[in-house]
C-alpha cells in the first residue's frame, strides 16, 4: 500500500525553465511534507518541507505547493540548472516517528 | 564536520553469513533510523531508535535487528542474510522526533547477498 506516491518515474526539461515535481498522498493524517534530493552514490539530501497549515513554501529557486483537499503536492524549480539533475522524493509524515517515502523521480535538466 | 557516517560502503556476502552494517552520527541527535532502497520502492524504513534503548519496527522490519547501546551509534544486524536482502541501505539521524523529520542521511551502503 503505497501512501505517498510519484507517478512520474522521470522529468526531462531544458536549462533555465520550470521543473515541476508531483507528489500525491493517500494517509489524511500526514500534517508535514519534505522534498529530498538524492544525486548517484550519495545518501538523500532535504531540500524544503511544507506544514499542512500553509499551501505554500519558498526557498529561492524552489517552492513547494500543497493542496490538501486534492491530497497532492508539488515542487517547483525555477529556473532549473543542469546541478539540479537527481533523484527526488517526497516524504510525508503524521507521527514523530515515521517518514513514509515516495518512489522518487529522476530529473534530467539538459541544455 | 556533521555527517553520519555508515560502514562498509559496499559489501557481497553470501546467504546465511551473519553481517553488521555500522552507522555513526556526530550531531548528538536522538532520533535514528535504517531506510532500504530499492528500484520502483523507494525508500522504506526498516527500523527506527527515538534514543537510547529505545527502538522500534519500521515497515520492513523482517530479517534484521538493530540496538542503540549509544547516542551516536546505530548498527544493523542481518542475522542470516538472503538474496531478498540485496538492496541499498540508508541510515539516518535527526535532533528530535518531533514534527519537520529533516533528517541527515549516511552515503548508503550496497549489499549484495549471493
């Protein structure tokens, strides 16, 4: 039962555009978000984090929207640069103990 | 520097040879955790410590045992590994289990059981 899902196995977008990362999630109870950023041969890295209290969450080039009637988030880079390749997760948790992970999805940002 | 540090990086090991995969933070975080990551699966957490003495089972939890004797320390124990074991594993500490769970991840260790 997968409660955090990416649909999207893989993005590909061009230098200097917008990438547009979804994420949706089936457990009502997941209350805080977070995106990490994983690049070959290394462990995830966070990158930003959203409370269900807000429906957005900025942080230079990436921002993180919540919709939590339609249970899904994204993350927005702006503009994306070639560093920006890797995988991302998604992960949402409702307990203090528990992160539940996405799938990931691979972006590729060419020139 | 902060980092978890987690060892071996890579290990083959056959079937049924006991092994352990050590994990060292140096943050004086409370909470640590082991992830598993695997093609089309993501990462699921196979077991969790909130601080000494104190763990509990993740999602995955079958196969493997873990201990917290101390702060920093948190290896996993894979009494009598299987093929269905090969898989790259994550470590993970964060300063407390409360809401955020921003936490730092070791580089992985790949574990290929034979």
């Amino acid at each position: 039962d997968q409660q955090v899902k990416q649909n999207s196995p893989s993005l590909s977008v061009q230098e200097g555009r917008i990438s547009i990362l979804n994420c949706d999630y089936t457990n009502s109870m997941f209350d805080y978000f977070l995106w990490y950023k994983k690049y070959p041969a290394e462990g995830p890295t966070f990158l930003i984090s959203i409370s269900s209290i807000k429906d957005k969450n900025e942080d230079g080039r990436f921002t993180v929207f919540l919709n939590k009637s339609a249970k899904h988030l994204s993350l927005h880079i702006v503009p994306s640069q070639p560093g920006d390749s890797a995988v991302y997760f998604c992960a949402a948790t409702g307990t203090a103990s528990k992160l539940t992970f996405g799938t990931g999805t691979r972006l590729q940002v060419t020139l | 520097e902060a980092q978890v540090t987690q060892n071996p990086r890579y290990l083959i090991t056959v079937t049924g040879k006991k092994l352990t995969v050590t994990c060292s933070q140096n943050m004086n975080h409370e909470y640590m955790s082991w992830y598993r990551q695997d093609p089309g699966l993501g990462l699921r957490q196979i077991y969790y410590s909130m601080n000494v003495e104190v763990t509990d089972k993740g999602d995955v939890p079958e196969g493997y045992k873990v201990s917290r004797k101390e702060k920093r320390n948190f290896p996993l124990i894979l009494e009598s590994p299987s093929p269905n074991q090969t898989s790259l594993y994550f470590c993970a500490s964060s300063f407390s289990p409360g809401q955020g769970l921003e936490q730092y991840f070791g580089p992985g260790t790949r574990l290929t059981v034979t």
